[in-house]
C-alpha cells in the first residue's frame, strides 16, 4: 500500500502502524535475567513520515523495513519541530523550553544542574559515545565530552557539508574528540564507520552509542552508486538527491546491525530508530557552504503525507515522525499506537541501566518500558507539549490544541479520528478550549528564556 494524500481514516491508520509484520517469537523468559542493555539510539535528520520504505514509500530502506519487521513500530511517536529541540528533550528528558530552546540553537544550553542521559547512563557503568551531530551547544565550551561522552565524533554545528564536512558559515565543524580534525570522505559513511568501529570494540562494561546522522537534511550531495538507483523514478533531481540520501543512510544502519550481529550481542542491544523532526519542504542558499550550492536548488525535499506540515511546524507533519525499538527476544514484534515523546526515553532509559537519582530530575517524560512491552493501544492520561517561536501545542488524550505566541487559538484537533487535522473543532468545542488553554498555561509555567 502507498502512503498517498487521499487515503481515508482507515487506510492512513493501517499505513501508519501495520508496515512490516513478522511472526517472530515471543518475550524471552529470559528477560529477567538479562544484564543492563547496550543501547544504540540512532536518529536520522529530517526524514519525513512518508520517506521510509514501510510506510510505503519509493524511497528504498531495505534495512530499516527489515528491522522494523522485527521491532515495535511506533505509530504515534511524537519530537520537536526542529534539531536542537529534539536532540535537548533527548538529553534530558525535559521539554527543551525548560532551557529556554524553541528552535535550532547554540551557546551554551545546558546549565550545571543539568544531568544528561549520557551522564547518567555513564555513572551506571556505561561507555558512553557520539557519532554524528551534536547541536546542543558551541565549541569550544559546550561539547559532547563536557556532557557525559566518553568519546566523541562528528561535527559540532546544525548541519554541514557531506565532503568538506564545514558548517553552512564556512567554518571548521568536524572532530574527534573534541579536537578538531580534517578528514575525507562523505559523512554518512564516516560516521557509520565511527559507530562499526565502537561496536566491534572490546567492551567490558555496556554500551551506548548515539548516531546522528546528518541526512537527509540539506545540503545533499551523493555519490552515483545511491543517485543512480533513482534514475529515471524520481523526476525532481533534488528529491533524488534526497531519496539517494535516505538509502545511502539505510546502508549504513545496515551495516550497525551486522556489526552488532557479528559482534554476537544482539540479544542483550537495544536499538531505537528515529527522526528529529519532520521532513523539509526545501531549501536554497546562493551564499551559504560558500556559495557550493548555489546552482542546486533543493527545491523537494521531505515527504510527510498524509499528515499536515512541514519541520517547523506543530501539525502532525512537523512533529510525528517513523520510530522503532528492537531488542531480539525481549520485545515482540509489532504495532504501538500509544503516543510516546522524546523526552519519555530517558526516563525509559535510566530505568533499564538501574539509575538512581540523586535529586529529581524534574523530567517531563515518562518511562514507558511497559507500554513498549505491551505494545500498548493508549497510555496513562498525561498532556504532551510543543513550543516554537511562532506557536505552541498541547496534546491531552485525542485532542490537540494550537495557539500562536500571542495565545490566539489556530485551531483544536482530534488527532485520532481526524489525523490529518482538516477539521478545526474550536468553535465548536469552546469549554475544551477554554480548558486546553488552561492545561497549556500550567504546564509552559517552568519554561525560561535564553
């Protein structure tokens, strides 16, 4: 089945969540008696909802839909609109408005009261490590090995160049370390190089290892073996580009479940897949990545139908985003239709590796093992929240509420019988927006400013 404008209610939900099923065996008994997981978190950036192969896309994720054949597939799980929101609520289990983050973001982020999952997970007895984007703080002071990283590689900035690996304003962006570090290559396969090799370590202690990658976001620029598979398919070059991008990246994450396969720890790894955000409409810039791209309009990008909006935006499109988790023998294969947030995985996280708090952590997620367990249909009542520059969000139960930064109502949604947010329902229901809004003011009151 294709993910196409037109399809109704029903066919969008069994699009949404069936995807790949797999007769895999059950919950191992043995689970029980597992040691701490190693746990890969892998985000891809910018992928739209319709830009994975299960979810019918023409784009090719061989990988990917072998991988959520065998994982639960979350039908409703929720981000950001944008990077540094996604990768702070990550962090720190928190709203990235706590920190005063509502869109991409540098400086410093983070305060001294901050702990990060790679912090806690490292006081547990974890080896922490980063391949790929960072985007949570400026170089020199605010970088991955400041925050709980044992190691670290990438690049420090928002976005760079995939061969000269240089952020969009020219300068320097990729390191090791934290030193910076001149290196050839495309940075997809660097950083899937970097992840291989952190597996294929000797470990005596747990693992865990975030990969960044830094497609499909823009600037895209391929090698033949992954545009020419989209030759005469695809019409618009640069959602060729962008296509080629997206499976060059499958390949990838092909190869981190093989490594971890040879490696012989699948049974005690779990891995969880995401996008930051929705997918981009486009982009071009004359003058940026010193004027590299100025002859390459990336004018299609992204592809989120059937659901409303862009990266960027708070609709459905912007925020609800292709996610799985796998764990071989634990977690059975299967759909999960319980809205889940990226701050829930944390919580879920630091709850797997045993960790303790030492003071609270005031996180506004939730550990949500169990739901993930059960591959739940609804989760304990509990509103998630959005906030950007222009907007915020609140989600209780089925219905949302959008609101403009001057608290004007842009309308209600009931996002379960109405995905695709055609019907605004406020006029109707103005005791639920009335109630919504008070909801929103209560839990926006711990928000700061930068």
């Amino acid at each position: 089945m294709t993910v196409t404008q037109d399809l109704n209610r029903r066919e969008f939900l069994r699009a949404a969540v069936v995807g790949a099923s797999a007769g895999l065996m059950p919950a191992s008994a043995r689970n029980s008696q597992r040691g701490k997981p190693n746990i890969i978190f892998i985000i891809a950036d910018d992928l739209g909802w319709a830009d994975i192969g299960y979810h019918g896309s023409q784009i090719q994720t061989p990988n990917l839909d072998k991988l959520a054949a065998q994982s639960v597939r979350f039908g409703r799980h929720y981000v950001m609109p944008t990077c540094t929101p996604t990768r702070v609520g990550l962090m720190t289990g928190r709203y990235p408005s706590r920190y005063g983050v509502l869109s991409p973001a540098y400086g410093k982020i983070f305060d001294e009261e901050t702990v990060t999952l790679a912090a806690a997970l490292q006081s547990c007895g974890y080896k922490t490590s980063i391949s790929g984007k960072w985007h949570m703080g400026s170089p020199p002071e605010c970088t991955p090995l400041k925050y709980g990283f044992d190691t670290s590689y990438g690049y420090f900035h928002g976005q760079i160049d995939p061969y000269t690996h240089h952020y969009k304003t020219g300068v320097r962006s990729w390191h090791r370390n934290d030193q910076y570090l001149t290196e050839k290559g495309h940075a997809t396969d660097l950083m899937t190089d970097e992840a291989v090799r952190i597996i294929e370590s000797e470990h005596n202690k747990p693992f865990f290892l975030y990969v960044a990658y830094s497609v499909p976001h823009f600037p895209l620029d391929e090698p033949e073996e992954w545009t020419s598979m989209y030759e005469g398919k695809i019409k618009d070059v640069s959602r060729l580009w962008y296509a080629a991008s997206v499976t060059h990246m499958d390949a990838g994450i092909g190869r981190i479940v093989e490594a971890v396969d040879r490696k012989g720890i699948r049974e005690n790894t779990l891995i969880v897949f995401v996008s930051d955000n929705g997918g981009q409409k486009s982009w071009h810039s004359k003058t940026e990545y010193k004027g590299r791209y100025a002859d390459k309009a990336h004018s299609v990008l992204g592809d989120n139908r059937p659901l409303r909006g862009w990266k960027g935006d708070v609709y459905e499109g912007g925020i609800r985003v292709p996610a799985m988790a796998n764990w071989n023998g634990v977690l059975e294969p299967g759909d999960m239709l319980a809205p889940v947030h990226i701050v829930d995985w944390m919580p879920t996280f630091c709850r797997l590796a045993g960790y303790a708090e030492k003071r609270g952590l005031k996180w506004d997620g939730k550990d949500i093992w169990s739901l993930i367990q059960k591959r739940a249909a609804h989760a304990p009542p509990r509103p998630l929240y959005w906030k950007t520059p222009g907007a915020q969000a609140i989600r209780d139960g089925d219905w949302k509420l959008i609101v403009d930064k001057q608290q004007k109502v842009v309308g209600l949604y009931d996002v379960v019988a109405d995905p695709y947010e055609e019907n605004d329902m406020a006029e109707r229901h103005p005791d639920r927006v009335r109630n919504l809004k008070q909801l929103l003011s209560k839990v926006s009151a711990d928000d700061r400013t930068r």
